[in-house]
C-alpha cells in the first residue's frame, strides 16, 4: 500500500531503542519508553501560506528526526506501525 501524506504532514517509522544502555545496563521490555527518534518515510508537499504560496517542508524522505513525546496519530499500515505527525511537532533532523 503506498501513503502519501498531506500538506504539512510527515509518515514516520519509529527506530527502536538499544536494549543495552552505556553502562552495560539492560533494560526489560516493560520498563521501555516509545522512542521519540524516527525515520521520516514520506512527506507531504508543503503548507500553504496566508498569501496563497505553498511553503515547502524542511524534512524529506530519509531524514532521521526527533519529535515530541505525544506528539502525531499512530496508524498501522500493512502490519507495521507509523506516526504521521506536523512539521511543525518535529524537534530537530539528526545529521
């Protein structure tokens, strides 16, 4: 199934965290946190201005982000789960 996301909207796959911290410390299944790190699959074209001019969106297919923690609507496409979230809920692109 393809998705492609409207305006100022992104589909993201989250990435899981590591199961074994700095340290060496392990951390059981029940005791994990949703991560707030993703992978950007699609992205819409733009949002549209007062003016009427489509302002085009900072992130792109690939880009690893960090979003907030309640941030977007969860959807599962195809058996696998995605957020699709605002531009605007996105904290940062990792380099």
């Amino acid at each position: 199934m393809k998705i492609r996301p409207l305006h100022d909207r992104i589909l993201v796959e989250r990435l899981e965290e590591q199961e074994v911290r700095r340290g060496g410390i392990i951390i059981p299944d029940t005791a994990k946190e949703k991560p707030q790190e993703g992978k950007v699959i699609a992205a819409g074209t733009g949002k549209v201005g007062d003016d009427g001019k489509k302002i085009p969106l900072d992130v792109k297919a690939g880009d690893k982000i960090l979003f907030g923690k309640y941030s977007g609507s969860e959807v599962k496409i195809d058996d696998k789960e995605y957020l699709i979230l605002r531009e605007e809920d996105v904290l940062a692109i990792l380099e």
